[in-house]
C-alpha cells in the first residue's frame, strides 16, 4: 500500500527522457548528495518542473488537452468502432471513466508536476543563502508558483476538489490529506498567480525563451477569474459565480497596454515552424527536434494512422477504429472563403492506390517538411495562451458585465474576422463570439473550456449530440459531466480518503 502510494503522488523527478537537453539527472536525488548549493542548481531543478511538459508514458502534456478537451467537446467526433480507445469512452461521455489510464496518467503526471515545484520551493526556503541575487531568487520562487498555480487549474478544472500539496509530503502524511474544496484550491491559485506577477519579468530572451513571464501569470489569472465567474452548474466544478469578470478585464488590458504582443495579418504564421515566439505568443510549451525527450508529441494526436503511414517516415496517428474525426457541425459552421479552413483541417489525402481517401482531421500544426525523428519528436511549440485569446476574453468579460462598450466587442470580434477573409458583423453576442472563438481556436484545445465557463456546456453537447450522433454511443450530458472521475486507483490507496465525484461508478 505504502509503495503504491508513493509511485501515484510521490515519485521523485521522474524526468523521462528530458535530462540530456536539460541536464538535469541530479534532480533524480533531489534534497541528497549536497544538491540545492547555488544558482546553477536551482536553475536545473526549475528547469525539472518545466520538463513535466515534455513526454512522458509516450505522451505529453498538451495531449492531455487534446483527450480530456478537444475530444470531450463538440469539436470531436469519435465514438469509436470498437469503442476501445480511452478518446472514444470520453467522447461518449461514460459513466466507466475512473479506470481509463489516460485519467490516471492526467492525475500523475500533473501532480507531479505539483511535487517538483514544492520540491523546489522547499528548497529556497531551507538553502536561501545558496543564491546570493535576491532577485534571482525571488524569480525562481516566482517561476515555481507560476507552474504550481498552472497546474492546480488544470486539476481544478478536470476534477474539480483536489488535495491540496503545498510542500513536499511523504507517503504518510499523503495517506491523511484528503480533497479541499474548489475555493481553497483557487486561494492558493491566486496567492500563487499574483506572486509570479509581481517577480517574473515581462519577457526573457535567448536560452530563456519559454520560461513563465509576469504577462503569461496575468493573462493564467484572468482565465482562473473567469472560470470562478462562470455559473454553478456542478457543486464541486470550477465554476463559482464569483463575477470576477472586472478583475479578469483589468489583468487582460495590462496585457495589451504593454504593446509587445500583437495579431499577425497572416493566420497560417501563427503556427509556422520558422516563426515560433510571434507577436501572438504569449507564453508557449517549448519544443525542439533531435534531443532526447526535446521534441512533442501532441500533433501525433490529431492525425489518422493511414494518412502517417503514406505521408510521414514514421508510424503514429489515430488508428481507424478510432480517429479524431473533426465533427460536421464544426466544419459546417465556416463561411466560404474563411482562409482558417485551409490551415486547420487535412480533409482527404490520396491513398496507396492513387485514390481519394476521405479524412477529417486537424493539420494546424503539422508540417511534414519538419517532422522529427519519429512520432515523439515534433519540434513546435504548443501555444498556451495566444494574444488574439485576450482580445477574445476581453470582449467575452465585456458581455458578462464587465466596463466596455458594444463597438468594443464588436472591433475585436471584426478583427478576427478580417484576417479570416470575413466581412464584418455588428451587435455581436455571447453565443456569437463563441460561434467565432471555436473556428479561431480549432484545435488548439479551448472549446470544452469555454463551454463550461460559460454555463452553455449542457445544452449545447446534447443539442450537438442529437445531431452529429449517428452511432447513438454518446450518452446524455448532465452537470455531473462538467468534471471527470478521481482514478479508480487513487480511491483503492485509501479507503475513505477520497470519494468518487457524482455520476461515475
């Protein structure tokens, strides 16, 4: 019992196949053998959270947004032939979730993720005199609360309470420390957030691309502030009806006050290989080809194993039986000449026998001229928050009654529109710019987000489903499905420890 409880939560640095790039097989003895004695080593041990991004189990980080998100939402359709794939039980929104091993791999990996930033976090406390530069200090603090903060949202937001680690605990102490409810977890989300707003710096540059900036930390806590604000639907979900929408506005307008971000004119730039860190990147999962653990994998999730097999050097992709297929309502919902089309979905490819074959699939962010070493090794970066994603949730906290004006709305809603090759549209509502934040950010993982934040989640899965369905797997959506089941095996380390979310055996 003990054993395996320390395997679930507290595994120590597990890095995978991450220490060559970023040298860090010390962190493996973290806390022993006179680690943590300057500034190079808490660099290394920072660099270990951020590693939690990279792959592991044969996954990454970012494909835990593309199962547990894009494949939940109504982007997705994939109830599965067989309905054996993990993907395919989420899309049919079953009650049986608890032992899929994608859930189990999402609860690990993110916590963690929660344990190397408490790790580290313990350690500036214990050998503070070990970095000299109060400043540099303090930004490893921040950088380290930042990625603690990121990664509680993420719990918050797929299993609603969640325990609450906000130092290192041994397997024992783990065993006594049960669920806390969504408000306590925020109130260290925030306290978190706003610390690394106040000791990260606005950008960095050279080597240090990619680390946790104060303007990613806003832009983090206003998405947290408006999720709080969404309404209750689910007792234990992320939603509070907070009405935080006025503070989530202010933290997005100290973004674009900055000046340093803008809209690229040309959508396909946002996503190519050679222009990584564009104007729109806020802040980024980084990746590059070549090293061992450096590349990502996430971009594997989204194709279909027959198109890989014809048209890259390597096996991956969705296997027939169970492909991401994009679904119809989705594709339907683009007007003519919207130049997104194009450069979001592969919608057939020519076969081996010279034949058309039929696919629907996101490309947004393939390119087989780039493709690495195999299926693990694809070198762009994932775009975590984006600046056209600020304009967009300014004019949504502007619609939930935050200060701004109709022609606010609708300028931001028309710019997108312009650069898609669309003409412009007036009086433009909640519904509508959802209607416009699903076609911009297909594929990049919002959609089941937005629903949810926005209370719409319910109705529109089961307006979809009555449509889209054909199969007749995909069971009715309910407030219970706002949030997803503890791992069966989380509740077998304990008895009593945790219980069960509502609706899931």
């Amino acid at each position: 019992m003990m054993k395996k409880l320390f395997l679930i939560i507290c595994s120590v640095f597990l890095l995978g196949g991450c220490e060559e790039d970023l040298n860090l097989s010390p962190i493996s003895d973290a806390g022993s053998n006179g680690f943590y004695n300057n500034a190079e080593d808490f660099e290394q041990a920072v660099n270990g959270i951020y590693a939690t991004f990279g792959v592991q189990n044969n996954v990454d980080y970012a494909s835990q947004y593309v199962v547990l998100g894009e494949s939940r939402s109504d982007n997705i359709y994939s109830p599965g032939e067989a309905g054996v794939r993990d993907w395919n039980s989420i899309n049919n929104f079953l009650t049986t979730l608890s032992t899929l091993g994608t859930i189990r791999n999402v609860w690990n990996v993110t916590f963690n993720g929660i344990m190397r930033a408490n790790t580290v976090l313990d350690q500036l406390k214990a050998n503070a005199g070990a970095v000299s530069d109060a400043g540099l200090r303090n930004r490893f603090e921040a950088e380290a609360r930042f990625l603690r903060a990121y990664f509680y949202f993420d719990l918050v937001k797929w299993f609603g309470k969640v325990p609450i680690f906000d130092t290192f605990v041994t397997p024992t102490e783990a065993l006594n420390i049960g669920r806390s409810p969504v408000e306590e977890v925020y109130s260290l989300i925030i306290a978190d957030l706003n610390f690394a707003i106040n000791n990260l710096p606005d950008s960095y540059g050279g080597a240090d691309r990619g680390r946790a900036t104060s303007l990613a930390a806003k832009g983090i806590l206003a998405r947290v502030y408006m999720t709080r604000s969404g309404p209750k639907l689910h007792p234990d979900g992320p939603c509070l009806g907070s009405n935080e929408y006025g503070q989530a506005l202010d933290l997005l307008n100290e973004i674009i006050n900055t000046g340093k971000f803008s809209m690229l004119d040309n959508f396909a730039d946002i996503f190519d290989y050679d222009n990584e860190g564009n104007a729109e990147i806020i802040w980024d999962f980084q990746f590059i080809t070549g090293g061992v653990g450096a590349g990502g994998y996430y971009p594997t999730e989204y194709y279909d194993e027959g198109w890989a097999r014809i048209n890259l050097p390597f096996a991956g992709g969705n296997p027939g039986d169970g492909s991401k297929r994009i679904s119809e309502d989705l594709l339907n919902s683009y007007d003519a000449g919207d130049v997104r089309m194009e450069h979001t979905f592969q919608l057939d490819y020519v076969g081996e026998s010279g034949d058309m074959i039929d696919a629907q699939f996101y490309d947004k962010f393939m390119n087989v001229d780039k493709a690495g070493g195999d299926r693990f090794d694809w070198s762009i970066n994932y775009p975590v928050l984006r600046y056209t994603d600020v304009l967009m949730l300014k004019a949504e906290c502007i619609l939930q009654g935050a200060s701004g004006s109709q022609s606010d709305v609708d300028d931001i809603v028309n710019a997108v529109r312009d650069r898609a090759n669309l003409g412009p549209v007036s009086n433009v509502t909640l519904d509508m710019l959802l209607a416009e934040r699903r076609k911009e950010f297909a594929g990049e993982n919002l959609r089941w987000d937005d629903l949810v934040r926005t209370g719409k989640v319910v109705d529109v899965m089961n307006a979809w489903a009555a449509t889209e369905d054909s199969s007749g797997k995909i069971q009715p959506v309910s407030n219970t499905s706002i949030i997803y089941p503890i791992p069966q095996d989380q509740l077998d380390v304990k008895e009593g420890l945790y219980e069960q979310n509502p609706g899931y055996l």
